[in-house]
C-alpha cells in the first residue's frame, strides 16, 4: 500500500545550461509542491503504512530548508554563489543543477537515508519512500522513485556534498540533524503506549 504526503515551499534558483533562457540566466522562483509516497508490506499497531504525523519531523524539516531559501549548483560562478551567500541568509548548495528532476532526486536520497536510520517503534515493518514528486509550476514536474534517485548517470548521489547554510540549520528542531544523518547516527522515533 502507498500513503501520501504533501509539502510546499518557496525556493529561488538558476538551472545553468538548460535551453529555456529565462531559466538557464535569471533567478526566479516557485512555489513547489512535493510530494511524498510511502509504502509498506503492513500495517502499524494503529493500522496505517506510517503515521502522516511522523513525517512532520526530521522528514518535514529537510524539506523546510528550501523554504524562502535559494538553491545554488557547486558548479555555478564562484563569483555568483559568493555573492548569493552573502545577501541572502538562507540557502542551499547542491552538487546537482537544481531542476525539479534533481529536487526529486535529492528529496528521495534524504528521506530513503532517514528511513533507513529511523527506530520505528509502533510495529511498523519495511516502511520506505516509494517515489517523491516535484512540481516545480502547476503544470509541469519531475518524478523520481529508487532506480533514478541512485542513477549515477543522473548526477553524483553523495550527500555529503550537499550544504544547508547556518540559517537554514538554526531553524531546524535540531540543528545538527544533517551531519547526524550522516555520520549514521540512528534517530528514535516517539512511542505513544
Ligand atoms: N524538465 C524540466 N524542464 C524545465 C525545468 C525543469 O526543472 N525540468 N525548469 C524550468 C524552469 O525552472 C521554469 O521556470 C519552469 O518552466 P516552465 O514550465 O516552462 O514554466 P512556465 O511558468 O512558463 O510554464 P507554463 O507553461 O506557463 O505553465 C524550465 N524547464
């Protein structure tokens, strides 16, 4: 069974060297909607894939850091990404272009990572990201499951590579998730008898 989840942001980006002009040399923003799909083989103690209020966590956050933020490409103008840095406080270095396919596939490797070190303590069994979806603007989105989060072909995967500014991570519950997350710490999720 798949469960879904909806969040919304507000980001500003360059996508360098694609054919549309207006994208490719002027910051511009969206409103981007992404959604997430779960699954899982069964049913927790409450009966359900996994609680929609467990995704209002860590999950939650991550996707919160591109909120009111702009998205920059490692690869970019040095020039521009220092000059981004230093008038906007919130922002997010990417070792991918930032197009609604990279988002996608960003998205999928930090949740699947999450879920991966989570202690999920209600009975849930197997519980994983199934696909994530960006849309970029009503009418257009990118859609990434397992087979293209971990494409090579498709960008470098290493998360390690990716930096959330100090104001991005000040807002966070905790701070100090992201290097936790990597670093392979494990994350408790809450018991409710
Ligand atoms: N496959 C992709 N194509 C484009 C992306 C992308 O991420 N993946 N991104 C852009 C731009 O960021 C652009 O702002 C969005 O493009 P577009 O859909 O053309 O935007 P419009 O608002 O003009 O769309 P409408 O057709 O008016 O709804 C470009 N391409």
């Amino acid at each position: 069974m798949i469960i879904r989840k909806l969040y919304k942001f507000e980001n500003a980006h360059i996508v360098r060297k694609c054919t549309s002009r207006r994208c490719s040399r002027s910051i511009h923003g969206h409103s981007y909607k992404v959604e997430l799909f779960f699954t899982a083989p069964s049913l927790d103690r409450g009966e359900m894939v996994y609680d929609f209020g467990l995704t209002k966590g860590m999950i939650k956050d991550f996707i919160d850091a591109f909120d009111h933020a702009i998205t920059l490409w490692s690869s970019d103008d040095p020039e521009y990404l220092r000059d981004m840095k230093k008038w906007s406080e919130r922002w997010v270095e990417l070792p991918v272009n930032p197009s609604a396919e990279q988002f996608a596939r960003t998205f999928f490797l930090i949740i699947d990572r999450v879920l991966q070190q989570t202690d999920m303590v209600n009975g849930e069994s197997d519980v994983t990201i199934d696909s994530v979806i960006v849309h970029e603007t009503d009418t257009g989105y990118a859609k990434a499951d397992h087979s293209d989060a971990y494409n090579e072909e498709m960008g470098t995967t290493d998360l390690s590579k990716i930096i959330f500014s100090d104001q991005v991570k000040a807002e966070w519950k905790n701070p100090k998730m992201f290097e936790e997350l990597l670093d392979g710490k494990r994350f408790v999720n809450p018991f409710v008898a």
